[in-house]
C-alpha cells in the first residue's frame, strides 16, 4: 500500500511505511492484576491499536508469557481483527527480547521503528523496549494500551522509559500519527476506531452525520416547494 503522506512534512513523526506494532503478553489472566487503568479501556485501546495496525498493513506480532499457566491466553480479539499477526511462542522467558525467535521475527520484518503495549508496562513492555532500543530501534511504548499492577509502578516505568529514550505515547497519538491524514479511502473506518478509544468522538460522529442529514432532507423539500414554469 502507499500511503498518503502531506506534503512539506517533517520526519519527528512516525513513518508508517517503517513501524511494527509488538503487543506483548495481553492475557486474561495477567488482566485481573492491572489496577491503573481499566480493563475495558485497556482492551479497546488494544483493539484500536490493532485495527489501525491492521488497516495500514503495519507488521504486528504478539508473545504471550506461558499461555497455558496461571497467565492466561491472549485476549482473543487480537487473532479476530488480526488474523496474519505473527505469533512468536517463548519458552518461559520473561523478556520477550530473550527469545531468539521474537527478535528475528522482529528484523525480519525490516522495520526501524517500534510500537510496543503490553501487560504489565514495567516487565512485559519495559524489558524488550529497553533491549530493542539499546539495538537501535526507535521505540515507543504505549501506555494506555497498556498496564500495571499500580499507578506507582506505572509512573516509575514512565520515568526509565524516557531516561532511556523509550518514547511514552497514547492510543489515540499512535493513530493519528500513523494516518496522518483524513484524505484517504479508509477515512470512514479510521473515524470509527477512533470511537472505540474515545467513546465521546461517536457523539461527535453521530451528531454531524443527524446535522448533514437534517441539512439535505431541508434542501429536498425546498426544492421540492418551488415552483414549476
């Protein structure tokens, strides 16, 4: 796909053409121990970071931490709105960094530039991010996509990220700057993951769509009232 990119633009941002996404051990036993945010805004945004990942064709590959204990599986929606994400199994490591195969998997896909969430930020997101960036990735870690067992533990993960050049984001900073731009076919499905990140933009939505509908059903009648020579 070549995307469409405005012109004059700077390159702080992240070039679409040159990201992954990495989403990193969101399972639904490792889910009930996150307290600093939500479960449901935790999923939603996960699920946001996936279908514009996925809409984009930016890379994604998921890990998860022995599935099969007390960890849980991946929540599933990943593999529903994801359905060629790659999944790389590791053999108990707790970094995923530490697992030859995610690595490769990861230069494999010949992508400079690094999206991470997972659960939790200070073990699951923090360990690789700091390996892959000490690799020469630029990387970035997305932090309401995802979580820890504290707000304290959270706010002490933010600080090495940025001692360490791991650069905190948010859900909806990732889709815009992947996007970029509402000039695109896909604008109508881009609008509706941002509504499943930030509820309150499907207001937004629904109200222009009644105000474009009254407009147009206003000018019908007018046009319908005048008269015929």
């Amino acid at each position: 796909m070549t995307h469409i990119l405005p012109s004059g633009g700077g390159k702080a941002l992240m070039n679409v053409d040159d990201t992954a996404l990495l989403l990193l051990d969101h399972q639904t036993g490792l889910f009930q121990t996150v307290k600093d945010i939500t479960i449901a805004e935790l999923r939603a945004n996960v699920m946001a970071l996936t279908r514009i990942a996925s809409l984009l064709n930016v890379p994604i590959i998921t890990t998860a931490s022995v599935p099969d204990g007390p960890n849980g599986p991946i929540m599933p929606e990943i593999a529903k709105l994801a359905p060629t994400a790659i999944y790389v199994p590791r053999q108990g490591e707790v970094n995923a960094w530490d697992n030859d195969l995610f690595v490769k998997a990861v230069r494999q896909t010949g992508k400079k530039t690094l999206i991470m969430a997972g659960v939790w930020t200070s073990v699951c997101v923090m360990f690789p991010a700091l390996d892959a960036r000490a690799a020469g990735f630029n990387v970035y870690a997305v932090i309401d996509a995802s979580g820890d067992p504290t707000v304290m533990t959270s706010h002490t993960t933010l600080a090495r990220f940025v001692q360490s050049g791991v650069v905190p984001t948010s859900t909806n900073a990732v889709i815009s700057e992947l996007h970029r731009t509402w000039r695109r076919p896909e604008a109508a499905e881009i609008a509706d993951i941002y509504a499943l990140t930030v509820p309150t933009y499907r207001a937004v939505i629904e109200s222009y769509d009644r105000a474009k509908n009254v407009g147009a059903g206003q000018q019908e009648s007018a046009k319908r009232l005048e008269p015929h020579v």
